[in-house]
C-alpha cells in the first residue's frame, strides 16, 4: 500500500499537445493548456490529469479523467464517461451534492486517443489511499468531534442523492435495477478480470450470497457506487467536491451504505494488521446506519449480506488490481491465487464468523 500503482502508460507532454489542440477548436485559437500532471495518492482505475486551461483571458483550472489505454491493462471492462459526466451533472444540479461543475464530454478517442470528460478542479484535503488515511494525517489527527463530523457529513451526501427523485431518461445510463442485476453484473466482471486466473475465495462468497439473500432487498435508488471518504474532497471537514461517480448504478441503498462502512473497514484491518491504532471508533456500522436513519427515515437493513458483497466487490476490483501489477512486472504471481485479495482474511473471517 506505500507504492504508487501504475494507472497510464500515456506521455504527458504529447497528451498536453493534443489537449491544446482539441481546446483550441473547442474555445478559440489563443486557448492554451498547462504542463499536466497526475495525482499520486488516489485513484486506481480510469485515468487522471490535472492541468491549467486558459482561454478569453482567463485560466481555469481542470481534471480530465480519460478512459485508460487497452495497453494499461484496465481495471474495468468498460468505462462509460458519458454516463459519469451525466450523473455529475445531475448530482449537482437535482441533488444539492457539490460534484465537481462538469466542463466537457468528448466521445470521440481521436483528440486524445480516447474518450474523456473535463471537470473544474475544486480545492480541499481527500484523506488519501497512500498511505490509507488511518495510519495519520490531518483526518486521523482531528479531534473526534471534527472526526464525527466530517463523518455524518458524507453519509449526507448519500442520503441526499438517494432521496431525490430522477426521470426514467435520467436514469437509463445506469443500466438495470435491482439487487439481481446488481450481483450478476459483478459475476459478469468477475469472469471478466479472473476467468483466466480464478480466485476461489471470491466464488465462495458468491455462493455466500446466493444462501444468505434478502428477503425483500428493498427499494431502488440511484447510488453513487464508490462511496467512500477517499472520493470526496474536503475543506473545514465539510465536503466540497465529491468524486469518482463510474461505478454509479439503480439498485438498494444499502450498496452505498455498506460499501461506506467496510471501505473504512478496509483501511483499519490493513493498519492494526501492522500494529496500530488506527480509527476504530470512525465510521462504525451503528453510527452510519444511525445518521442515515435520521436524515431519511429509511432504517439499512440485511447489513450483515451487504457487508460480504462489499468486501467481495473491494475483492474483486483489487485483485485485479495487483493482477495489473503483476503484468507491468511489480510484483511476482502468488502460489495461491486466494492472496491476490489484499483482504483476504477479513472475507474469511465473513465466511466463517458471527459478522
């Protein structure tokens, strides 16, 4: 988790030259971009550049985020920006949650060898991945009333997004509802990024969730899919910018609730794995659930199933990720395939345990 994980295998300086030229026939002739650069702390699947575009006189700052390069060995199947820079949008402007102002979509690859979407660059801290934020930093420093806050604050963004009401046009982006289609589609991109290499484990929690299925899933809403704290920027703990909206999808609000909780979870099993303390009292399941109650009146429910198919979601993704890792020659294959899932005992423990 201390290395920085290869997401591009794009040059920087011939993208700024493409940019330039695209903006140009977007805005005008004087139109320049900047020097980009890449974040080094978040962000492990589509593509990310920050970069200054000046035109009219004036100079805005920007973030591209660019579907990546087959030869990048992607971390999803597909990667539909459209449908990204549309829920933005409509985050911001139905639903009161402070999305980054969308710029511009671009769906043909030609400017820049793919599609790609340009957003405003917001200012404010992002409790960071690497390090995970629970080993210190600025969050884990906070004092547990600003903590508690920065906490309630987030689970807010969900309720409001899960509270407003979206036409059927809205919504036909973000493909079928339901929780069925939901984990079909996660079976879909199981088989996807594993078929060739299969992880056992990940196909005892399927089965896992097939015995242990709700009886009623519950009421479908647009979620954000990657509801974490790591996602959002923050200023004065109070979110400013709420990020990374790809995996967006119909289905239970508890997708969103749990995938909050064990993100937190995730993070805090790899910090006492290596002796400290990290955040125990943060983001704790009784308290999330509790503040989401209040601001909905809607009690989560079955959070013991969603907790497993958060973790076999993180699961799935991560091991794909280190599979990426493996191919650009960081890191060796493991012996058992099960060790590709970085947390691998906590599934285990799911599996076996009380939750």
């Amino acid at each position: 988790m201390t290395e920085q994980l290869r997401t591009s295998t794009r040059d920087l300086e011939e993208l700024r030259k493409r940019a330039t030229v695209w903006l140009r026939a977007r805005v005008g002739a004087s139109a320049t971009v900047s020097e980009m650069s890449r974040p080094s702390e978040n962000g492990l699947s589509s593509e990310t550049l920050f970069f200054t575009a000046t035109w009219d006189g004036r100079a805005t700052r920007c973030v591209a985020r660019l579907a990546p390069a087959v030869e990048a060995v992607p971390v999803f199947p597909s990667y539909d920006l459209r449908a990204q820079f549309q829920i933005m949008r409509l985050a911001r402007e139905k639903a009161g949650i402070p999305a980054p102002r969308a710029l511009w979509f671009e769906p043909d690859p030609g400017p820049l060898g793919t599609p790609f979407f340009v957003m405003e660059r917001a200012d404010g801290e992002v409790p960071p991945d690497v390090m995970p934020y629970t080993f210190g930093g600025w969050l884990h420093d906070a004092s547990p009333a600003d903590q508690r806050r920065l906490q309630d604050a987030t689970v807010g963004v969900i309720a409001a997004l899960h509270q407003t009401a979206f036409t059927p046009d809205e919504l036909a982006p973000f493909g079928a509802a339901g929780l069925r289609a939901h984990v079909e589609a996660q079976r879909a991109y199981y088989e996807w990024a594993h078929g060739k290499h299969r992880v056992p484990l990940l196909e005892r929690a399927f089965d896992w969730l097939e015995s242990h299925w709700p009886d009623d899933p519950g009421p479908d809403v647009l979620t954000w899919g990657d509801s974490r704290i790591g996602n959002v920027m923050y200023r004065g703990f109070e979110p400013v910018a709420v990020l990374d909206w790809e995996m967006a999808a119909i289905g239970p609000r508890e997708l969103d609730v749990s995938w909050m909780i064990f993100l937190h979870r995730f993070f805090q099993d790899i910090t006492a794995g290596a002796g400290l303390p990290g955040m125990p009292g943060f983001m704790r399941r009784e308290d999330v659930c509790a503040t989401y109650r209040e601001l909905t009146g809607y009690e989560p429910r079955d959070l013991d199933f969603y907790e497993m198919y958060a973790a076999l979601r993180h699961g799935v993704i991560m091991a794909r990720v280190w599979q990426r890792r493996i191919h650009f020659g960081e890191q060796p294959m493991p012996d058992d395939p099960d060790d590709l899932v970085l947390h691998r005992a906590t599934i285990e423990q799911l599996l076996t345990g009380p939750h």
